[in-house]
C-alpha cells in the first residue's frame, strides 16, 4: 500500500530521532525553559531575521490557534477566516470553546483575500456585532495553494486599516516556503505579520509547533494563555532538540522541499496520462480527479482521502510526506495507469 | 548537579526509545486509529480486567483534566478537588476556562476526604449556586501521598450517593500503584471510578496520557471533546508505541518502582542524619526540611524545588525519575551531610 | 416624528402598566417562585395545551437565547441557524461567549430550511468538526416573515431524523401567530419543538421573555443555566404580573394583530404609490425602497432604521409597535406622497 | 404576614412608578441611547462629581459582574474576592462561566482585607497559575456591613501596587452609603476604584443597575461587553427613567436610609429583649441568633431566611426593604416578644 493520505503518518525524520537519541540521557529543565529551546529559538530568530521575536514551543496546531487567538481578543472579539478555513471547520469548535466567533468569507483558490476582510468589517460597525479583532490565514491553505508576496502585503495593509491582528496558521508553512511559486522568504513573511507558527508536526517532527510572536503587544503574558488552554508541554526541551535539528542544516526546508518535489512530479506524470486536478500543484497537497468506477480498486493500493465524490467524479487529495519516496510516486503511476 | 527537580526531566526511558526507533520507518493512520495504539488498547483493558472500558491517548495532562471535567458537566456543573489539586492551583485556570468552577475543600494530607465531599454537597442545595458534577482527586498526590483503599471506596460510595463522577488524575498513577503503602491494584481502582488516566509524560515517555474511561455515559463522544479541548494528538501512533511498550513486559510499574525505592532510600538516609519530613514517603516525591543558611549552597549542588520557606526552615522537594540512579542518592547524601 | 424604528420603543401597554400599579404595594417571593408567575404560567400552559411543559420568565432574548442553546449542547455542540439568524449576527458572540458555533445555511426568504440543516448535517460526520445539537430558528424572522405549518412540520421531522432539539425565537411571535399568512396556532407550534419563547420585551411588556420547555430532557436542572448565563430576574413577580395581564383577554395577540394590520394598510397604501418592496408584508415589518434621494428628507419626518443603500436606491425598514396609531400610518403615507 | 425576606419584594417605589406612568405615552431611542437614560448618567457623574465617568445601565446583578470582570480580564486573568462574595457563592458559576477563576481568601466581618490580597498576590508568581487582575468586593457585604474609608483607601492602594482593577458591587451601595457608620461620600468611594455599580434593583427599581466605569481604560469597548454578556436591556430608556427619578430629590438614598433606620429599630429593640446577634447592625440586613424551637412558629409570622441552625441556636436573616414600615418593626417585635 503506497501511503498518500497525510504528512503526518510516521513517527519522525531519522535525522530528529538520531538527535533525540543522542540526548536522550541528559537532563533539562520543564517548560522550554532548557538550552536546547533556547539554541533552537536563536535559530529561528535568526532565520527570520528579528532579534525581538519571541518563539513559544507548543504541543500542537489547534491548541496554538486557541491560544493565539485567545490571546488576542476581547471577549466579545472575532477571528476572520475563509470558510474553509481549519479553526473554521476542522477544529471541532476549539476556537469558539475560547468563547470566539469565526467570521468567514469564501475562499478564492483556497485563500482568503483583502475584500473578504473589507466586507466583513463593512457590515460589523457596533456594538450588537461582534468586534473582529484578528485575521487568521493558513499558509499553505487547506488546498495545497501558497499566498504571493502581494497578497500577504495586501492582507497585512488591511489588518492595520482596522487595526486587526496578522496571524498565520503554518502548519505546513515549510512546504509554502519552499513551493516553486513562493516568491518571499521566511523572514519577509514574519515582517509582514503579528504572530504564525512554524508546523512540525507534519514536517518530520514527532510532534511540537514554534509559535513566533513577532507584535510584543501579542507577547505580553502569552506564556499564561499556553498553560490555560492546555498548549504547555512539561517536556518543552524535546521541542527545543527537535527543532533545533530541524533548523540546522537546512533540514525544515529539505524535508519540505523533497515532498513538493514528488507531488510535482506525480501531478505532471498524471496530467500527461489525461489525469484532470481541482486545482494547479503548488505543494505537496494534489487533487486529481478520476472516474468514480475506479475508485475502489485504486484506494486497495493507494491510501488516500476522498475529498468528494458523486456517482461519475471523484476527487481525491494525494498527500506526500516525509518517509515518500521516489518509488512510491512511480509506482502510484504504474496503478493508476493501469486504472485509467 | 544532581537532578531531583522533577520527573520530567528526560527525553524518555531508553527502551522506549529503542521501539519508537524500530518503528519509526513504518507510517501509520493518525488521530489513534492505528494498530499500535490498538495494542496499548487491549493491554490496558486486559491490565484492568475491563473489556467494557475505552482509553484515549491524549498529550498532556491539563488538557487531559479539561476534557474529561468540561464533558461531564453542563454548563453551571462544577468540580470538587482539594484546595492542593492540581486543577485548583497549577493549570492556570484551564477548567475555569472551559467554564466550571472547582469547588474546594481542605486537604488531609494532600488527600480530598469524604467530609470534603459531604460538606460542600450539603452546602450546594440550589440554583442560586453551582451543581457539582464531578470528584477530581489525583493519585498520587501533589505531596506524594497515596490513596488507600479504604478511602477510594469511600470517594467512590460518596460520588454514588450524591450522583458525582468519580475521577482520578494519574500523572503520578505508576508510583502511587507501586508504593510500598498501596494496598490495591490498578483494576481495583478502576472499579472505583468513572474515568482516570494513566501518566506517561512522568512516567518515561516523551509525552502523553491514557485516558480510561470506564463509565460509558462519560465515554459518548469523547472524541469530540478530545479535539475541541486541544488534546487530540495528529500522531496518535507514537502515543501507541510508546504506551503499548510501557506495558509490555511490566516497564510502567518497574520505572515507577524503582523511582519510589530511590526516594525511600533518600528518606531513610537522611533520616538517620536526624532531618526532618513535611511528610512520610510514600512514593518517589519527599519534602526534607533543612535550616535556610544551607539552602543556598545546596541547591548549587541539588536541583530541586524550593516547597516553602521562611527565614529559619526551609523545605525542599526531592524527585526521583527514570533517569535518577543509586549513584545520584549516595551523593546527595553525601553533599548533606557535610552541609548539616 | 413618526416613530417606525422598532418595537421596542415604548415602556408598556397600558393595560400592562396598570396591572402593575394595582399590585404595586403586594410583597411577593423572588426568583419567579411566586403566585403571579405560577397563574401566567397556567395560563401559557393551558393556551398551548400541555400540561407538562414548563415557563420561565427570563430578562431578555440575547440571554434566552444563550440559556437554551448552552444548556442543550455538549461542548463541542454547535447550533444551526440560517445566516440572517438573530444568534449569528445581532448578539455581539453571545452564542459563541457560551462556548459554541453557529452553522449557518443561507437563508431563503428569512428562513431556516429543511435542506439547510440536511447540508449540514451530511458535511459534519465525525470528530474533526463541531457536532451539530440544536436547530434555531426565529418566528417571525429577522425580515418579517412568517414559518408556515408545512416548513415548521418539515423542519421539526428533520430535527428528530438527526436527534437535534427544535428551538424558535420567538421574539416576535405575537405578530407571527396574528399574520395574516400564519396557518397555525400557537399550540400545534409548541407541538412541533422542543422549546420556544414569547417575546414580552417587542409586544408590550417592560421587558421580559416566557421560555417554554416542551422535551423535559431540556427542562432538567434548567434554572440552573437561567442564573449561571445572567438570565434570572429577581423580581421575577414583576414578569409574572405582566405576562399574567398579556394572557388575559386576549391581550398579547390583541397587540400582535393591530400592529400587522397597520403595517398593512401602509404596506398598501405605499404600493397603490408605486413604491416597491424588499418583500410581502407578513407581519408588523416592512421593507420599502425609495430613492436615496429622498432618505434625507424622509428620516427627519420618519424615524427607521436604514436596512442597505446605494446611491440610487435605498431600502429602509418600518416596523409598527403597540404605540403606533392609525394616524401614524396616514401621515407617513402623506409625508412620503409628498417625497415621492 | 410580615415581609423581612428581602429587598426585592415588591414591584417598585411608587415614586418611580409614577414617573414611568407619566412617561408611559412617550417614544424613545433603544439600548440606552435616550434622552432619560443621558440624563441620568449626568446626575450620576454630577453626583460623584466627575465628569470623565461613563455610566451604563444594565439589567440585573449577575448580569454586571459578569460584564466587568470578563471585560477587564485576559483569558487567563482571575478575579480577587473574600469567601463569602457574592460572586463566588451565589451566582451559579456566573463568573467562571466567562472562562475566569475566582480566588478567595476568608472575610472578616464580611470583607475582603488587604492581607488577603496580598496572600493571593504573593502565591500566584507566575504562569503555571492564573493572573489576578481584578478585586472584587460588595458594598455592602453579604452580611450587611459597611467598608470603612480606611479600609477602601488600603484595598485601592494594593490593588495599584499590583495592578489590580478595583471593582465594587453596589447591589446595596445606598444602604452602604447611608449607614450610620460610612464615614465617605459616593464621590470619595469612586475615586478610591475603576468601577461599581449603583443597585436599582433592591434600592426600589423594577430592576436595574447603573453601573459605573472610571477607569477609562475598562470604558473602551464596554458596550460590546454588556451585550455579549447578556446585560444589554433593548428599552433602556426605562432604565433611564426610573434611574433618572431615583437621582432627583435624593430618593436614591431616602430609600436606603429609612431601610437602615427601620432595622436600626428592630436591631435595638430586639437588642433590649435579650436576643444575640451574628454581627452588630450596619446596614439594612440584621442576624438576630434565635432558640431553634421558635423558629417555626416565627416564620410563620415574619417570612425571613435561615442564616444558619443546629438543634439549639438559629440565625436567621431580616432585611428591610422600601415596603417596610415601622409597624411592620413594631409587629415583628410583640410577635418575637411573645416566643422569646
């Protein structure tokens, strides 16, 4: 069975767990108050290029929504989303279980834009509304699609207009960096926002976020907010070793890299073969769509997610990860060939 | 230094190391679905002789604690603890935040009593006020101390009679079980109670909980409650790994073990020395008192928490962890004493 | 200045403040536990013709509306409204500030359909997203329109196919029930949910709403969630002695009907004029459109709320209260001919 | 039947009831944008004789604390209040159902001291804990005492030496201020804090609080707060009309004042016959210590609540309200006379 249904289906790249391995019997202090956490957070300070950022080591991407969100508003505040959204519809309410509404606009190719936030802020003028106080944009999206420089400038412009929070929700934020449409580096993206996280959770890490703060406003006290909605981590120096291997080395952006590189392959083999797609490859998310009546033959060999289906079309979401290889891709071609 | 500042302090017991190392080539479905996890399932079912049970891995235990109090109770529901549990002083307010209030009574010993419960029922008649739903204790306690089994039957009677959920907090559950002082099994206890976890975080892993559920009206869509609350872990297989190594071959109760044995050697010995205990030891946590002037040049040599202090007496805390050797004791011993 | 803003514009009926006068030297028991309370209960009891359901008399909607929907949710529930919903955009997070989000579906006509909740429902399957607990609907709508008995039927069957609880606010159910549309009494309505309330704050009272729980799962414990979200009236008599008078002679539809009959006679008086509207006229609310250049004038004789402008047109809203009179209607018909 | 049950029981006093009779026929602008509603706030700023405060009138007690406290609060903030608070006991949760704990410290006489903040403050050093931003105590208390100048002036020290909003609940503040032993003006106790509110509701208001924002860093935003709390009262012009009365010919404090002076009488005279009582009288609320064997046959005659009872002794609790008359007093001293 060739594995395309997540990047986070293996306990972590060999070169992590050999740092884990090698460290494995010193002892740290708690709460990523250790070394390893700071060297780790230097790195990234580095890489983006701003000694007054904060860097927050966190068990995972919900609980890093929660709590930056949480932390940015009032009590009567919202975050601004596009509908499809991961707070707004993958997260099981966690950020309304905050006490927050999502605002949502429709998405443009998975994205959402300076108009969305125009409109929504247009039609909440009082005090009967909610006050939207944050806007939250995953970079990748939830369809593989990476922002252009233009319009994160774009969006960051219009969050200071109404004087709104910047966040960026990087769960696969390696892949968007690397994506060969990417056209801003790491540190011009954390410019141009308050506050994103870092994903290694699917980016060869066992588990663990780095949530950068960049707006001190944001900052302030944010290590109360981690603790109270369950985003602390007793064991913070295995984050701290984990992604400092991960930024040394350049080993964040290989990881990543490689896995946009096979789905790019994969996408153009297939689109040769007359394979048609939802969406153009950005990174390592694709989207072909194949006849329904071949549907149950292929998922006995290829492990993947039925992103919709009617009874002629079925569109499917082939993922690449970490332990992908070269061969896999090949293979998957040969079923699909077959199937075709 | 000799480290007995707490028992979080290692990336995680070498053979659990070696199996996440064995396994880390293999990929695996997410959210706990995969077999690993099934496996650690059955082996805790089988431990605690109880097919009906259902257990969830989660990723800490603050997370662990808002899941299953902010499911079983409605909203104006609230928890009874002890004015020591963790709840009330060390999460920083993450059950209020789920929005219950922690009702609390007079710890015995670190230990929340049945009058505890009967007073603050008897005292909660209407609804002018809060409807407890729900006993919180944690076994072991904040101080070290463990249950009998006198006083679980007892909790759990109580609960019965006043329709609460029984529910014990097992960060610390592995060195409770193996005190010396324990006069019951796993499977006793769970017969006692609707819901506990089994700690893996202080117990040699690298992170993570086991939720037990034996009550099945708590156990209806807990799922949901999991992801809403932060935590639900994406790589829920290396939770597997890591709890269905913990119980294979007796590693959770031997880990456990042989931290209570250090400590008692630790206590012993220093008693001998004539200092003086805030309490007895009864597991891998002891609270030796020393004058104050000593303290300093101590904790140069020892790391370890300072329990509270004035200017005559200090006390300190000692843990012992997976990583604490025969070795670390006789030194401290031996720094001790030449300081006394 | 004609006054067609809203509804809520004037202290009391006068019938309603004279009962309060007469009782106002009586002493009564608080927190709703009195005798004037028990008879308007009796009396709302035997007008939907059930025996077995339960009145309460909260402060107002935005907190009637928290009580119900927070008490019929788990925490990871959502409720289901359409987009216009009173929940969704006029309660600043009122929903979400109890922990839970608002699905919404757009709506058609004012209204929640039956299709909209089966959209929802087959795209929220499993643990990732909300879980879907309770349908909200608004009888009348936000734009003046009336359920009718087949939508109320379809909905209710549609509510039991997925086990979720059929709630209607009934801010305005008065004008609802005395529509000239509505086919149906407010009995075989109670029927078909599993809770409503009776607006008092826009039909005549001080202030003060009448929730009335039909499924008794809900009912259970329910005074609790009135305090705990702010909904609980201490002088709860006063309630009762104005909802005792609203349901005697006829009194609360009385109101209801002579508001919809002069927002009638205006909604066709203007259309003899050629003026156009956003919708029928169904209840006390209608919808004009003019020119936008005649709002400047028209708002300094008539006072309404600007429903949505562009340059050429603009549409506004009358609404008609228990202080509005015949001769209202006739001047604002003269002022408007003479703008047109 | 004489009422001492408390001092809500009865719809309102006449003086306000004739002023909203006589205001009966006029229109008026919603959510307390009216003419009677400015108004009264300007009476209230002249009253406490600053022009910089900003008054909001709510719907209810909870309701309002609720408000100010998650409004001045971050998500992990706590609020600071003696054991018997009203906010802690008898608000059903109210407050921690915004997501907040409340931290407690013993009263004395009914008050919350500067030792017990300090206490609190010095336990609660850093983010495993929550954050205190808030103090909240009542004025007067729960059991009827009166804060003293002195002891105001060192709880608002304390609050700024830790950064503490400092906020009262007047739910009694004008027996508080009219008590025999309040040695400050209104305008002397709103300078000591950032907020408080003036209670309508038991000082003969049909209900109502006005509540009261110094501070102007708590102002910003507050009307979104209100609503989202459920505080936001759609006629606040009522409000406005009956505050408006309730600041003219000093009505606000006649009511109170005679309150006091009732139970002074009853106080004494009870005093003289030989009755003990839980604490010496202050205010509107007396505890007079009975032989339990009375008790029925009293309150059988004189409706009050039991404070406290065992098998000897009972506390009971009189509290005078503007229905209270001196024969009221002089019936319920023959009656107590005759069972003594």
């Amino acid at each position: 069975m060739i594995n395309f249904r997540n990047d986070y289906c293996g306990v972590c790249h060999p070169k992590v767990l050999e740092a884990l391995c090698e460290k494995s019997k010193n002892v740290y202090v708690g709460y990523g108050l250790d070394t390893e956490t700071n060297e780790a957070t230097l790195k990234i300070k580095k890489l983006i290029n701003n000694d007054n950022a904060n860097v927050y080591f966190t068990v995972g991407g919900t609980s890093t929504n929660k709590i930056v969100i949480a932390h940015a508003l009032k009590s009567y505040g919202a975050a601004i989303a596009c509908d499809t959204g991961h707070i707004n519809v993958h997260e099981t309410g966690a950020i309304e279980a905050t006490g927050h509404k999502v605002l949502t606009y429709p998405n443009c190719n998975g994205k959402l834009t300076k108009e969305g936030i125009e409109v929504i802020m247009n039609s909440h003028p009082d005090f009967h509304m909610v006050k939207p106080g944050i806007v939250y944009i995953s970079n990748s999206t939830e369809t593989g699609t990476v922002y252009t420089k233009q319009e994160l400038i774009e969006l960051s412009e219009t969050c200071k207009k109404y004087n709104l929070y910047f966040y960026i929700d990087g769960a696969r934020l390696g892949c968007a960096l690397t994506s060969k449409v990417c056209d801003y580096t790491i540190s011009e993206m954390a410019a141009l926002c308050d506050a994103f996280y870092i994903g290694g959770t699917k980016n060869g890490l066992i588990l663990g976020e780095a949530l950068v703060v960049i707006n001190e406003k944001l900052n302030d006290e944010i290590r109360y907010a981690i603790k109270c909605h369950g985003g602390m981590y007793a064991k913070g120096f295995v984050n701290g070793i984990m992604f400092n291997r991960l930024f040394t080395d350049n080993l964040f952006f290989d990881i990543a890299k490689k896995e946009n590189e096979l789905a790019e392959t994969l996408y153009n083999e297939l689109k040769q073969l007359g394979v048609e797609f939802l969406a153009e490859q950005e990174t390592n998310q694709i989207f072909p769509i194949f006849n329904t009546n071949i549907i149950e033959q292929l998922t006995k060999e290829i492990d993947c997610e039925i992103w919709n289906s009617d009874k002629d079309k079925t569109t499917v979401r082939f993922v690449t990860s970490f332990l992908s290889s070269t061969e896999d891709v090949v293979n998957a071609i040969n079923i699909i060939k077959k199937l075709l």
